[in-house]
C-alpha cells in the first residue's frame, strides 16, 4: 500500500505538460499534453513509477516538443511504441494504468487522448 501511495503521489507531482500541436483554423490556440497514471512495480524491479512516466513525456516531447499545437496521432504513435518497449521489458512485473491527456491553454478542462493498461502479476 505505501509503494501505491508514492507512486500515486510521485506521479501527480511528475504530471508534466508538453506543449503539442493544433489545426489551421485553431492557430491561435495552444495545447499541452501531460500524462499521468497509477503504476505498481515489482520490488525486483530497479527502477521507479517516475521512470515510467518520463518515458511517455519523452516520447511526447520528441514528436510535439513545445510548439503548442495539436497532434493526438503522433503523440499516440510515439507512446503506443513506449508502451510496447515497457511490455518487452518488464513484462508481468508492471501494472497500472497510464493517461496521456491534452488541454488547451487557458482551460482547466482536459481531453483524454488515450490510457495505457499494464496487465502485471506484480
């Protein structure tokens, strides 16, 4: 349970904000993208809920970086590959789930633009 708990609140704290990509007729408005998630590792594992997690803002940050535009397609192309890398590497010993969400500047509404979902044993 405490293992849950600071990943929960690491990950809130880590719930980090690219800027992405937007429409011709939207120019003027700017979007970020952020990720999220709720992420149990096995205790063999050497690594940390937040590196999951940087991993996604990586990924989102190397397709959209800071232009502010919207781009959901590759930014999910970008994190479904981070995705697959995480099953290949870790397996069964990663479970939770992932949000990739975008908002628009100004708002304090945000889009979900797709989830992630680790089916580990743990």
């Amino acid at each position: 349970m405490k293992k849950v708990l600071m990943a929960a609140v690491a990950l809130i704290c880590m719930s980090i904000c690219v800027a992405s990509c937007s429409s011709d007729e939207e120019n003027s408005k700017r979007y970020d993208y952020g990720v999220w998630g709720e992420i149990t590792l096995a205790e063999e594992l050497e690594i940390t809920e937040g590196v999951i997690i940087d991993d996604y803002f990586n990924a989102i940050n190397s397709v959209v970086g800071k232009t502010g535009k919207m781009d959901d397609l590759k930014v999910i192309d970008a994190c479904d590959k981070v995705c697959v890398k995480h099953t290949a590497d870790y397996g069964d010993k990663i479970s939770g789930t992932i949000h990739v969400y975008r908002v628009e500047e100004g708002s304090e509404h945000s889009k979900p633009v797709k989830n992630y979902t680790y089916h580990g044993t743990n």
